[in-house]
C-alpha cells in the first residue's frame, strides 16, 4: 500500500508535464491567422527574390589567386578531353619524362571560402600521379581505368550509375570510395562538371508539391505523386519546363518529415515545393534545387535537425562541400533561409526535456568546428544559435515536434514560423 502511495506522484507529476505541454501547443495554435495572411509575411522575401541581381562569377572577382572551375561539357568535348590527356602522357613517355597526371589537389588546404560568392572553391594547386612511384601508381591506374571508361561512355552517349562504374573492375577499384573518389579526380582534371562524364548517383531525393516539369520529355506533375513524392532524376539534363505557382521551397532535412508534410498536403493549404535529400544531399538534389531556385526565382526555407550536423547538411546546400568544391557554381544554392528546428525553438516551442537530446563530445567539437567556419562567421543569427546549442549541449530532431501531436509540424510550427518570420 505504501509502494502506491509513493507511486502516485510520480504518475500526477507526468500528467501535469503532458498538460503543461497540451496547453503550450494550444497557446502558439491560437497565435496563428488564416493560412492568406500568413502567407503575405513571406511576400517581401518573394519580391527580394525576384529583384536579386545576377549572382557574381568567380570570374568577375579579381582575388590574386588562381582558382579552378569547371564547366558542363558535350560528350565529344569530353571525349577529346581524354584523348588530349592520353597523347599528353604518349609524348612524355617517348620524350623520356615518365607517365604520370596532374592532378588538381583536393586537399583542405587547397579549398578558398569566398565571400562575395557566398561558398567554397577549389584553388589552382595540382600534384602529380606518378606510375612508377610506389605511392602513387595504384592511383595513377585507377585513374587511367576510369578514363577508359568514361571515354567508351562518352561515344555510346549513355550513362550509368557509380555503382555501375565500381563492378565494372572491382578487383582494382577494392571498394567504391575509391572510384567515386577518382571520378572527382578526372572530372576536375578534365574541367567538366561530373555529370558531362555520363556517371550519375543512385536516385535518392525526392520532390512533392506545386510543380510541373518535364522528365526526358514525359510531363511530371508533383501534386499527384502521392506521400512517396517523385524521385529526382540522377540526370538534371533530363529536366525541363519547370512550371509552379508556389510561394516558396521548402527544402528538408529527412525523409519523415518530409513525409508527413506530404501526407498532411502542406503544399496546397501553403502553396510551395517541398524536397529532401534523405539526410546528406546528393549531387542529384543539388542540382535540381539550383535549378528551381534560378528558374522558378522562389526563396528557400530549410527545416533541418537542431544539432550540428543538420547545419553541415545545411551549409552543403549553400556553400557547397570541400569534397565538391571545384563544382560549387553549379552545386550551391546561396540565401537559403533557415526556418528551423533552430536551437532557440526548444525553449520557445516549450520542446519537453525527454525529447532533448544530450550532445555527444564528438557533437560539442563538430558545433566548435562550424563556429570556426567563415561562412558561419558572417552570420551572426547562426553564431548565436550554435553558441547556444555547444553552450547548452542540447540537440532535437524535427521529430520532437511530434511530442504535440503528430500533425503540429504542419498545422502549427511551420505556418507560425512563417507568419512571424521567423528565420535565419
């Protein structure tokens, strides 16, 4: 009988919490106006939009120091791009000076953040690949491998997957890292982007809400694709005749999420276009993210985990990553608001504590990381925030939201986030 006793608080204590927390969900619910005048707060960043001057060109800047870009090239530019270099090395090797490559240097060390460009870019420092240096000459025949290939691609004029590419030597490539890693070589060696090579990604982003395009010539009409959305296509080239009379993009972190907001039609009562990578974006969903920003001229929110890693998915999308980053022109899309889970929400949206979660060290460094970042330094909306997640080791997912209820991501956070503009 006593053991109840000492039960029963507990019990009411866990009640008053649940109630605490239905009251708050109710409390921000009742903030909100009708769905047309929410949607006027984001009337001015549509206008900003629009009126946006062109974006600069690494071109355009004159930074005293040698960059290296690269550029979408035809099949056949390809292919006598490869049989340039192949003669190249046919003239050493006779000349006496060896077979080797040069090949641009990836490394940390030689990535330039810029900001007038708002991202990263790869400067002009190159190594060479040597085939009778010990360290160098398994390398030297990847590289020579994946050139034969791509350049058989380039005059079948078809594409295939990096899977594809992986099995088509697997006893040389080991593991596929290693050929996705020499792919990027190549590409950057050739100065074309990675799709003029024909080898393209698995489909993993997807698309659902207020847009029609064209797909290889067949007309794709995204409100009619269900909760599952329809898969971005691994080939941009594809993709044409982008149409919408959305307000917005709304670009998420995850698949759960996006599904809901699917599901729960968010696109018709808030007219936007919603898409996602499935956590780490892809160079499919990059791409045709740009291509909607340019096209459509419609800003970007993005709704992503309140940790440190949602953040480096986030500023992939904008800034481009250092793996990429000789590709960055065509991979970033720069200005994208973030909307949230920011880590202000937590206390704000009274985010309950068992739906908190704490920081592993590893997290505590990444987050001291960023704050190191350039393009997080000249923010200082993102300054602020990761301060206050590393200073109170707290993260959240999206999820956390569902702790009011599984609909309160799409009936109440988002649409009071965008009424009062509330983003970053």
């Amino acid at each position: 009988m006593a053991d109840r006793k000492r039960k029963r608080p507990v019990k009411a204590d866990s009640d008053s919490e649940e109630a605490s927390s239905s009251k708050g969900a109710l409390a921000f619910k009742k903030r909100l106006k009708p769905d047309e005048q929410i949607l006027n707060s984001i009337t001015e960043l549509r206008a900003a939009q629009k009126e946006k001057p062109q974006s600069l060109s690494l071109s355009d800047l004159n930074l005293g120091i040698a960059c290296r870009e690269v550029v979408d090239l035809e099949s056949t530019s390809v292919r006598l791009a490869i049989e340039h270099t192949i003669l190249s090395i046919a003239a050493s090797i006779l000349a006496g000076n060896g077979f080797s490559y040069q090949v641009p240097s990836r490394n940390n060390s030689n990535q330039l953040y810029v900001p007038e460009l708002d991202r990263i870019v790869l400067k002009d420092k190159s190594s060479s690949r040597q085939f009778v240096n010990l360290s160098t000459v398994r390398k030297a025949t990847i590289t020579t491998r994946i050139l034969q290939l791509v350049h058989q691609l380039s005059i079948k004029q078809i594409h295939v997957t990096k899977r594809d590419l992986f099995y088509t030597d697997v006893k040389l490539f080991q593991d596929q890292s290693q050929s996705d890693s020499i792919l990027d070589d190549v590409s950057c060696m050739l100065g074309c982007t990675r799709s003029s090579l024909n080898v393209v990604a698995s489909e993993k982003g997807v698309v659902v809400g207020r847009l029609i395009f064209s797909d290889n010539g067949d007309r794709i009409d995204c409100t009619r694709m269900g909760v599952g959305g329809k898969a971005i296509p691994p080939n941009i080239d594809r993709v044409s005749d982008m149409e919408s009379d959305a307000h917005f993009i709304l670009l998420v972190e995850k698949d759960a999420a996006f599904m809901r907001l699917a599901e729960d039609r968010f696109y018709n009562r808030f007219p936007c276009v919603i898409v996602t990578a499935k956590g780490q974006p892809d160079v499919a969903t990059r791409l045709f993210l740009k291509k909607m920003k340019v096209e459509l001229k419609l800003p970007v929110l993005a709704l992503v985990d309140s940790d440190p890693y949602g953040l480096k998915i986030l500023s992939v999308y904008m800034c481009g990553s250092k793996n990429m980053s000789y590709d960055s022109s065509n991979l970033t899309t720069p200005d994208i608001k973030w909307l949230g889970i920011r880590p202000t929400d937590l206390d704000k949206y009274k985010i309950p504590e068992q739906c908190r979660l704490p920081m592993t060290e590893q997290d505590v460094k990444t987050g001291k990381d960023l704050l190191e970042e350039e393009f997080v330094k000249k923010n200082p909306g993102w300054v602020e925030e990761l301060g206050i997640m590393v200073k109170s080791r707290q993260k959240a997912e999206i999820q956390a939201l569902s702790s009011f209820g599984f609909q309160y991501l799409s009936e109440v956070y988002l649409p009071l986030k965008i009424q009062q503009k509330d983003w970053l």
